[in-house]
C-alpha cells in the first residue's frame, strides 16, 4: 500500500545529549529545507536543549519515516533512537551523517537501522522518500545514489555517489524549525570581536581539497570534491539571516574559505557594492590567507575574525599530520591579520601518536607567544577511517572505540599512549591557563564576563 507523500509524516531527529556550541545543525536543516521546497513537509526534533529520549519518543511514535543525524560521538544515541521509532513500528527508518558515511557496514548491521544515506543528504534522502511512497516495501528502496538498505537482512550496497555541483541550487537550511532564539544566545564564536553579537553559522563551501590526517579522507567521503557557493547566493543568504532572524554576525563553519583570492576578491567587493551590514569570520590554511590588499578589502566588507589551524610547534608532528606547512608561514599569516584589525583564533591539537612531552610544551609555548586572540587546544581524536586512525592501527596503537560525547577532542583516543591521557589532560589545562591568564589578553577575559552565558557555553565546549 503506497503512502501520499504530501501527508507523511516525516520526522528528522538531530540527538544531542552532551554538546552545546550554540550552532543549530544545519545538515538537517538543508534537508528539511530541500524537501519543503520540493511540497514535502518535515517535523526536526534537536535535543540540543532538551537533552531527553522521552521527548524524542514523544514526536517519533507516529512517524513514516524517521530520519537520525549520526555523528561518531553521538552514534550509541543514534542507534538508541532508532530502537525507540522501531519500538512503535516506525516503517523506515534512515541514518545519516559523519559515522554511516565511513562505517556503512557496520551502522547498517544495527537491527533497528533500515537505511542509510552516505555522504550529502539532500538530494539523496528526497529520492528516498519520494520511492518509499510509491510502496512500503524496503526492495524498492534500492538503486538510489549514496543509499544503502536492508533487505530482510541482507545489505544491499549502492556504489554510485551524488553530489549536488552547483551548491546555489540547495536551499537555505530551515532555521525557522530550530529553536534561534535559544541558539543566538548561546552563540560565541564572534566574542572576541564582540560580546553582544547576534550570531549564526554558516556554510560557505563544502569539503577540502587538502590531505590532513586528522580529518581526510573522512570530509571528502562525506561532502566529495570541494564546491562553493556563489557570491550572490551567500549574500541573499545573510540578508535572509538578518531580516528573517535579526543576525549582524556570522562565522562560516567550512574548514577552507581562503583558497582563491580572485573568489574572495569578488564576494567582498559585491558585499561592498550591496550594502550589507554583516560582521562574518571565516576558517582557513596559514598558507592560503590572501595579500594584505585583499584582507584590507575583506576588512571593509565585514571580516572580523580568522580561525587558523596551527595543530603544533613540531615540524616533526606537523608531518604526522600532513598539513604542509612551517611555523614561519604561522607568523607570518598571524602578522598579516593582526596588521589589519583582524582578529585571530588559532587551533592546536596535543596527543598525537608518538608525540612527546618535550613537544607540546613547545606547542603550548609557542601559541602563548603568537599574538593570538583566542586559541582552542584539542586532544587529538583519531576518529575512524581518518589516515591517522589506519597509522595508529597499522603501527599497532590500540584505540579506544567506546565513542561518547567526552571522547569529542576532550580526552586520549589511545588506550596506550607515549604520555599518559591523564598526563595530556592536564597540560591541555595548563594550555588554557598560560594562554588566557597573559597580560594581553585580560581585556578578553574582562569581556567574557559581560555574556556569561556564551562564556560558560565556550568554556563546556572547549574545555569541561
């Protein structure tokens, strides 16, 4: 008997039970808005602030299909969400995200688990749906690109991949379905620039086409060749973003805007040209930030803050990781930004395989010595498939699998280390204190106090 896809009820489910950055997820927002677009209502339940599976029982008993978000750290709640839509006899029920795209087989395998998406969801999830109205039978629910299903309990694999070229074509993600109100509260990645920002995340662009070890090739399994959107359809997004919601800030959450100079050249000069009044803040490579013509352009239309990834003060390490560049490119690019007013963020990651004591403590005293406006210091989490996770495991490295929340760049991924992970713990402590107790930076700290709801956000975050 087939299902009249404009009456489905279609139920996206977004798990969060530990983390809370003030970032709606915007993976099931795109979702949600591709399908709208398309007559197809849907129902997203985030737990971000209600953090309870009574409520997510609550709104999946009576759905067609419930569709779950599955990160590596929230997989055990994944799958636990699963098992409560089955408990009702939800007909289909789908997994998507960073941990189906890269362990397919094995989220599959789960009895609660019909079907999963691989990689972009958009495109793929529709087709998904738009098959199972025809007939509620999970055999014709084979053939779609990125989708593998079950079929009375045998795996069905789809090799072909799709990504959607043209990233202008996928609508904005539906913010209306989340909670704003409560996301711009918490919301800090803009702090440093200023503490009563009313801000968002936004994507920019989609994959990278570098090789760190850290997170390749899990991005490009997920999100393919790198894309991006086009000037014009990222601006109309913030206008969207500030009439709809009034937001003045956002910070790109891409890992690489910085890549084409030309590219960024054009977007600032057609921010310029429109008027639009947007602080924004971008990620990007040491060795891709643009001539200081450039930043001064991207400084008048908006940019207020750079995150860099630095990882650490070891060449040797910086190897490891495969990030292709040196510490004099670090101070260079920091130099550069500060130069014109912009602010920077830097990133570093402690824990690595075979790294030593004598090596961090020169990380964390070369970033207390760069004129870094915050920094965030990781421990290393070799999550699966990465090139760091097969070295780990080729050289005989035991890691610790049994994923949760506190497992999110908090704590060792090793269960034998070189140092031991309480060892790395505290001098990730010991990093954050010698950064933020420096002289320059008590004007920050006397700041964070003005919003001491996003500073506690921050601090859970980044360190608890």
């Amino acid at each position: 008997m087939g299902f009249n896809i404009l009456l489905m009820k279609i139920v996206l489910v977004f798990p969060n039970m530990g983390i809370l950055t003030g970032e709606p997820p915007l993976g099931i927002g795109y979702i949600s808005a591709y399908l709208r677009e398309r007559g197809i209502k849907t129902k997203i339940i985030d737990t971000t602030f209600k953090p309870f599976f009574k409520f997510i029982e609550k709104n999946v008993k009576k759905a067609d299909i419930v569709g779950i978000y599955a990160s590596t750290v929230m997989i055990n709640d994944s799958f636990k969400v699963a098992e409560i839509a089955k408990s009702y006899e939800v007909p289909l029920v789908v997994m998507g995200g960073p941990h189906p795209s890269v362990l397919p087989e094995e989220t599959l395998k789960h009895k609660a688990v019909d079907a999963i998406v691989i990689g972009e969801g958009e495109y793929s999830f529709f087709k998904l749906v738009e098959k199972f109205e025809k007939r509620n039978e999970k055999k014709d629910l084979s053939g779609i690109p990125n989708v593998w299903v079950k079929v009375k309990g045998k795996i069905i694999k789809e090799k072909r991949r799709f990504f959607i070229k043209n990233l202008d074509e996928i609508p904005f993600p539906a913010r209306d379905l989340f909670d704003m109100k409560k996301y711009i509260a918490h919301w800090f990645q803009l702090d440093v620039v200023s503490p009563n920002l009313k801000g968002t995340n936004v994507c920019l662009t989609r994959s990278c086409p570098f090789s760190c070890t850290f997170c390749q090739p899990t991005l490009r399994i997920l999100f393919g060749p790198f894309r991006r959107r086009s000037p014009k359809n990222i601006i109309d997004e913030f206008i969207h973003l500030k009439e709809k919601f009034g937001i003045n800030a956002v910070q790109s959450v891409d890992d690489l805007f910085f890549i084409d100079e030309k590219y960024i050249e054009r977007f600032c000069k057609t921010m310029i040209e429109e008027g639009v009044d947007m602080i924004w803040g971008c990620q990007s490579r040491v060795d891709t930030i643009p001539s200081l013509k450039t930043l001064k352009l991207a400084y008048k239309a908006g940019l207020r803050m750079v995150s860099i990834g630095i990882e650490s003060a070891s060449e040797r390490i910086l190897k490891l990781y495969n990030k292709g560049i040196t510490l004099n490119q670090v101070k260079t690019a920091v130099k550069k930004l500060k130069l014109v007013g912009i602010k920077v963020r830097g990133y570093f990651i402690l824990g690595a395989p075979t790294e030593t004591l004598k090596e961090i403590k020169e990380t964390i005293k070369f970033a207390t010595s760069l004129s870094l406006d915050e920094a965030a210091f990781s421990i290393l989490t070799p999550f699966p498939k990465t090139y760091i996770y097969e070295f780990a495991k080729k050289e005989g490295w035991k890691i610790d699998e049994n994923w949760n929340y506190d497992r999110y760049y908090k704590r060792g991924g090793f269960l034998k280390n070189v140092i031991p992970d309480k060892i790395i713990r505290k001098y990730q402590r010991l990093a954050f204190l010698m950064f933020y107790l420096h002289p320059r930076r008590f004007i920050y700290l006397f700041n964070s106090i003005k919003n001491p709801v996003r500073s506690l956000t921050k601090l859970r975050c980044y360190f608890v």
